[in-house]
C-alpha cells in the first residue's frame, strides 16, 4: 500500500482509535491518536505549573475540546515528521474542529497540510457510523491500563492489562456525564467538518462500525482499495 493520509470519524465509542490500531499494525502505518497525546501533555507531571497546560487539562477533563490552535500546533507537528519520515499516517478523530481542519487567513489547516505532504488523492476521511445507543454502551464498559494506555473494552471487566499487567481503570471522560458533553462537541463542532470536506472534493467514506472490529476493518480495507483505483 502506497504512503498516504486516513483520518477516521466517528462518535465516542465507535471504534476510531481500534481501526486505527489494526491500520498502523497491519499496514505500516502511525498511528497519530490525537487524544493519547493531549493526555501525555496534559498529565506530565513536569506541567503541573503550567498554568496554560493546566488550563486545558480542566477542558479536556470537562468533556469539551481542547483549544483548537494549541491542538492544531501539535497535531501538524506529528503529521508533519511522520511524513518526512515516508511514513502514512492514521488520525482517529481528528483534526476535531472547522479550525483544526481548514484554518483560516493566516493559519493552515490539518486538510490542506495533508495535500502539501501526501497528495490529495492519498487521503481519505472514514466516518464510522454507529447508533448513539450502541456507542454510549461500548464507553461505559471500557477500560484503560494506567501504566500503557492500552484501551480494553470487553463485557467481563478485567484487573490487569493483558500487555504490561498494569492497572485498569476508567477514563474520567467516560462517566455518562462526561461523556454526554463529549457526544454533543462531536454532532456540533467535529461532524461538520465531513460535509465541508466532501464540499471540497475530499473522498469520504462511510462504514458501519457496529460489526465486529475485525469485519469493519476488512471492509476499511475494501473501500480504501477501492477508493484508490
């Protein structure tokens, strides 16, 4: 598969960051998980008197998006080594705003750095659409290691992370209030962006994330190979 660009939509809980999990292990490419690495930044400990870092850990944690221009920067940063590195790259959720992924007058947006660095015809956008009920159970009962961030979601809650045997627990984010903010930044602030990006002759592609993820991969899989040709 030839270098280029996915960026895969979709709820909370609908799969976004396992489909990109199974493209970066299987394809070769980064995996650039826009929330783990907030989170990285959020919770260093070496930020703890960083008033403006502090200040968007009270975001994040309040279930709203972060500030879009400080997003943005880390996110074109990420992008922007993995490409020079002749590597693809998969984004799951992001860029998350109109901002994050157009810009404006003086800033260029997450869309127009992946055509500069891919080629337009190298990058997709996957909505994964999966019924609001479906999503909100898949976040109640998902876990995340302490130590490695492996994200574990499974009807049988488990004590241990089954790759470093850490401990599991619940994101703050993910409790029903939390995560009720979280639905309506999505439908209001990050959902848009699909219809815009079709406006602008991007190709997207719709899948239903409510199979299995091994069988919504292999239709990833189809439709991106086909999307090529």
């Amino acid at each position: 598969m030839q270098k280029m660009a996915v960026a895969i939509y979709g709820a909370p809980g609908a799969g976004k960051g396992t489909q990109a999990d199974f493209l970066a292990n299987q394809k070769g490419f980064i995996h650039f998980d826009t929330g783990k690495r907030l989170r990285a930044i959020l919770y260093d400990p070496g930020n703890k008197k960083n008033k403006k870092i502090q200040a968007e850990r009270k975001i994040n944690e309040d279930g709203v998006l972060n500030t879009p221009s400080w997003v943005l920067k880390i996110v074109k940063e990420g992008m922007a080594k993995t490409a020079n590195a002749g590597l693809g790259i998969v984004f799951s959720g992001s860029p998350r705003t109109m901002y994050e992924a157009f810009g404006d007058k003086k800033t260029t947006g997450l869309a127009t750095e992946l055509i500069k660095n891919y080629g337009k015809k190298n990058v997709f956008f996957i909505e994964l659409q999966v019924r609001p009920e479906i999503a909100k159970n898949r976040n109640s009962i998902r876990l995340i290691c302490k130590e490695c961030k492996t994200g574990v979601s499974g009807k049988t809650p488990i004590q241990e992370c089954p790759i470093c045997l850490g401990k599991m627990e619940r994101r703050k984010d993910d409790n029903p209030e939390i995560y009720a903010k979280r639905i309506t930044e999505y439908n209001e602030r990050t959902k848009p962006i699909l219809t815009e990006l079709k406006k602008r002759g991007f190709t997207v592609l719709k899948i239903s994330g409510e199979k299995k993820p091994y069988e919504v991969f292999a239709e990833i899989e189809k439709k991106l190979a086909q999307a090529q040709k």
